[in-house]
C-alpha cells in the first residue's frame, strides 16, 4: 500500500539558538529529538527522518519553533557511475 515510504521521508533539524527546551519533541518523537538535561535544548538524534506528516506535526507543535524539516539528499555519492 504504502510503496512510497521512504520518498516521504525528511531530515529533521532544530535552531539550537531558537529552541526554547520544553521538551515537546521528545515527547512526541523520542527515537528523533533529545532534550539535554544540562542545556535543555533540543537536538536531532539517530538518523532525524520522519515521514513528511509526521514532521508537519512536530514543526507544529515545537512552541519556539525551532523545528524544520529538509529534503533528504540522495544517499550515493557517485551515482553516474555506479558499478
Ligand atoms: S519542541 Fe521545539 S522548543 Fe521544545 S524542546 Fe523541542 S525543539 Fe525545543
């Protein structure tokens, strides 16, 4: 059904100047986003990709609105010449 699933997929990123702790993100997404007990700010953790609603969702919700998303790069370097 859902053939296209790693097509949806985005990279997670937070303004670490912008992020004002809270820890919302962790809440909703705790293999994703680590809110540092001494800094209290937000970062990404693992590999920081969700699926594009779900990242909708998380800008969203983020009260600083430290939260965005980008396209994912293609992951092979090299890829005119693959062998
Ligand atoms: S939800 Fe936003 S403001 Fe709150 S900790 Fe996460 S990135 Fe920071």
């Amino acid at each position: 059904m859902s053939e296209s699933n790693e097509a949806d997929l985005v990279q997670m990123v937070v303004d670490e100047d912008t992020c004002i702790g809270g820890g919302v993100c962790e809440m909703l997404e705790a293999e994703t986003f680590l809110l540092d007990d001494d800094t209290v700010i937000a970062t990404v953790i693992g590999t920081g990709r969700l699926p594009l609603a779900r990242a909708e969702i998380l800008v969203d919700r983020c009260p600083g609105r430290a939260i965005s998303f980008t396209d994912i790069e293609p992951a092979g370097e090299g890829v005119g010449e693959s062998k």
